[in-house]
C-alpha cells in the first residue's frame, strides 16, 4: 500500500523534480500531517539520493588533488632555482623530484588506480542479474544434464493389468434359491477389491515376500547402478520400503475395475520377473482372504444349524416316549373319537329311558319285557363309564383327559417350535453357502506382464527440462528479494 502511494507521487514529478532534494524535502513537510508514512518514504529517497551524491563526489575529488599537488611542487622548484646565464642550447633535463615527494606521487597514484568507480544501483543489479544466473541456474542445468545423459542408470519398467471378479451365483442355483439369497447378477467386483490389491502391493508384507522370492533389496542395491539411483546397502526397512513404493505403479480404473500394476527395475528380465511375482501374490493374498471369510462365516452357521437339529430330535424323542407310555397315536383325535362314542352311548341310554318308562306306564316293573329293558339300560350305562375312563386309567393311577392332552399339547408345540428353528437353520445354511460362494473373489490377468525392450527411466528431456525451469523459477525470485532489499536500504 505504501509502495503504491510512493510509485502514484513519483508519477505525478518529472525526473528532475524527482531527484531534486530540496524539492522532495518540501513536499515530505506538506504532506506530513496527512499521510506521515508516505512522508518517511520521501524522506528515505532524499537520503539515498544524498549518499549517491557523495559517493560520486568522492570519486571525482581523489584524481583532481593529485594532479594539483603535483603541479604546485614542480612549480615550487622551478622558482627556486638561480637564474643562469645564456648558453648555447643544450637538451633539458626534467628536474629532479626529491624522493619523498615521488613516493608520496606514486602512493597516490596507485590509490587512485586500485579504487574502482563507485557503481549505481541499475548496475549493480546487471551485475547480479548476469554473473549469478551463470553460475545458479546454467552451470547446475549443464552438470544435471550431464548425469541424466552419461551417468544415471537406466531403468526398466514391466507392465500388467488384473481385474478382480466374482463368480456368476445364480448360475448354480434355482430361481428360488437366488431370490431367497438376494443375489444379483454375478461376475462383478465390489468397489473395494481395486483399493484393497493396492493397499496389499504397496504393504511391508508383499516387499518380504518379494525379498525372499527374487533377492529384491540385493537388486537395487547392486554396485552396477549409480550412487543417485540405487538403494543403499545399509538401508533400513523404512528406507527400502520408501525406494520399493517409489519403484512401483499402481493405477486403478474406476469405471471398469481394471488395475494396471508397473514395476521398475535394472534389467529387462528382472522387471518382468517382478512384475509377475506382484500379479502372483496379490491373486493369492484376494483368493486367501475371500476363502477366510467364507469359512468362517460357515463354521459359525454349521455350528447353529446343529445346535437346532439337536434340539428338534430331543423334542421328537420326547414326544415319542409319551405317546408310548399312554398307548396314544394322538390323544386329541383319539379323545374326539371316544366322546363320540360316548356321546352314542349317551343317546341310546336317552332313548331306552324313554321307553322304559313308556312300558312301565303300561306294564308291571316285574314284567319280562320291562325287566329286559332295564337289563339294556343298565348295560349302557357301564359301557358309557367304561368309555369315559378309557383316556385316565394308567395302572391304577386316574389321570384326567384334560391333563394327557395338556401335556401332549405342550409336547407337540415344543417340537414345532424346534422344527422350525431347524427348517430356518437349514434355510440360512444354504443361503450361508451362497454367501461364502459369493465371497470367492478371483484376480484375473487383463494383460501378462511385459517384456521390455527399451529402458522407461530417467526421462532425461523431462527432468532436464523440469530442472532447468525450477532453479530459473528459484533464481528468480532470489533476484526479486535482492532487489527489494537493496531498494529499501
């Protein structure tokens, strides 16, 4: 802000008025009491146009006193000498200078000499704008070119692409079974699979096994690399971790799943060879994880499911056992069938009641006919209790018909209860196994790794180009800094 109220009064002057002090000292005293900020920067350009001043006055008093002393001296010995007589004209020799005075000469003049002209600050700026871009930013350019170009090892990078898919569920199933089990369409892969192989390729647990298998860590820290481009013998895991993931590629694409894996190394042969070893692992560590889970999802189930059918069988063995001890198929349709009977009995005895007592209004109670009427009569009556204690006669024992068929009632829902836990066991078994059959997940090859024939890295126009960029980008705005600095001393 300050900066923009100074560059608008500097505008506003000519050249001339610009640099004249007694000029920028009267408008500094006219503007203090409004805007004491913008007065102090007037203020500070009168003092940097004073020192200029004296640094150049300086500069030209030194030569001038030399040359004036030494022509007061020579004049003082001319004066001195005696006047001599006319002689016929001989070569003149220059007067001899005393030696103090010729050392005092040359002192002079080689302070004169040694001292360079003061420079102003347009100068100065050429000078750092010239000799400091050589040696920041073209002379590093040149030794960074020369290490891509002669020096840095080259790199081969081997490709492959994967894909993670499920099997098609309802290919094995009946249209009811696929509804009861909610599957879809199969073949497809859930949206997590592509982070998860990611997340497992760059993980400690892949760089072991990559150790073990194919000597990783030897291979980039072999001697035949560059000092820049090789591991060092003495990393540690952290640091051949860091080397391994910089080393490897991972793109995922989320429209079609498909995972594209590349891996560099030193030699064509052992980037391919790294490669498929990633690809084969990564197949594993999905197909390992789908089998875990599915196993453990059926183990549980399994365990379920038997517990049920224990319990179902024992309700069965329960029910069984009283029915055997009470002689009965089913006391409730076995108990209807003999209060029909009863209730037979019943009418009958109703009806030779009837017409007992219609003989009886007629006859003698000793007559034959009545007699045998009787004898009928209390026939039905013996069976009707015979057949009412049928359903509670147990050795002896007299149990009610209420508390057989209570206790059968109870017995026979405990086992219904117990075959439904069972049947909806047997459902979620089988629905269990379509999950964990769900849960199989397989990593097919897209693309087998690659063989490469040509070296992928460095890229020695790219970085070469990068590199020249950032240090003119860093130079730059060292220069702006420099400037703004020595603008404000």
């Amino acid at each position: 802000m300050l900066e923009q109220k100074f560059r608008e009064f500097k505008e506003k002057h000519t050249a001339k008025e610009f640099n004249n002090i007694a000029f920028l000292e009267k408008q500094a005293n006219d503007i203090r009491e409004q805007d004491a900020a913008l007065a102090d920067r007037i203020m500070l350009r009168v003092r940097n146009i004073k020192k200029q001043q004296a640094a150049k006055a300086s500069a030209k008093e030194t030569q001038p006193d030399a040359q004036v002393t030494e022509k007061t001296k020579l004049a003082a010995q001319q004066e001195a000498k005696p006047p001599v007589k006319s002689k016929p004209p001989v070569k003149s020799k220059p007067p001899a200078k005393s030696k103090p005075v010729e050392k005092a000469q040359s002192t002079i003049r080689s302070k004169t000499a040694d001292k360079p002209p003061a420079l102003s600050k347009q100068d100065k700026l050429k000078r750092f704008s010239k000799t400091p871009f050589a040696i920041f930013v073209i002379l590093p350019t040149l030794l960074f070119a020369i290490y891509q170009l002669f020096w840095a090892t080259d790199r081969f990078e081997s490709q492959a692409q994967v894909i993670v898919q499920q099997p098609d569920s309802t290919s094995t199933m009946d249209a009811s079974m696929a509804l009861l089990s909610g599957l879809g369409v199969g073949g497809s892969s859930s949206g997590s699979d592509p982070q998860l192989v990611e997340a497992y390729i760059n993980s400690n647990d892949m760089l072991a096994y990559l150790d073990k298998t194919l000597s990783l860590k030897k291979h980039y820290s072999e001697s035949e690399a560059d000092m820049f481009s090789r591991l060092a013998k003495d990393a540690t895991q952290e640091d051949f971790l860091e080397f391994y993931q910089k080393h490897i590629n991972i793109e995922l694409n989320e429209a079609s799943g498909v995972i594209s894996i590349s891996a560099q190394a030193f030699n064509a042969e052992f980037a391919e060879k790294l490669t498929n070893a990633i690809v084969a692992r990564a197949e594993w560590y999905i197909n390992n994880i789908g089998h875990q889970l599915a196993e453990a999802q059926l183990t549980f189930i399994r365990g379920e499911y038997q517990l049920y059918e224990d319990n179902l069988k024992k309700a069965q063995v329960t029910l069984l056992n009283f029915q055997q001890e009470y002689h009965l198929l089913d006391p409730a349709a076995e108990g209807l069938a003999m209060q029909q009977i009863a209730y037979g009995i019943e009418g009958q005895i109703a009806s030779k009641e009837a017409e007992l007592k219609g003989l009886t209004s007629i006859m003698s109670n000793h007559a034959p006919r009545v007699k045998a009427m009787q004898n009928e009569l209390g026939a039905l009556r013996e069976q009707l209790i015979k057949e009412r204690n049928k359903l509670s006669e147990d050795g002896g024992k007299s149990i009610s018909v209420s508390e057989i068929l209570a206790k059968y009632t109870d017995l026979k829902i405990a086992m219904e209860l117990a075959l439904q836990s069972y049947t909806s066991s047997k459902v979620s078994l089988e629905k269990s196994r379509i999950e964990a059959y769900k849960q199989i997940k397989y990593l097919i090859t897209v693309q087998a790794a690659t063989a490469p024939e040509n070296s992928s890295y460095p890229n020695a126009p790219y970085n070469i180009s990068l590199f020249a960029l950032l240090a003119a980008m860093f130079f730059a705005i060292i220069r702006i800094v420099y400037s703004i600095v020595h603008e404000l001393k």
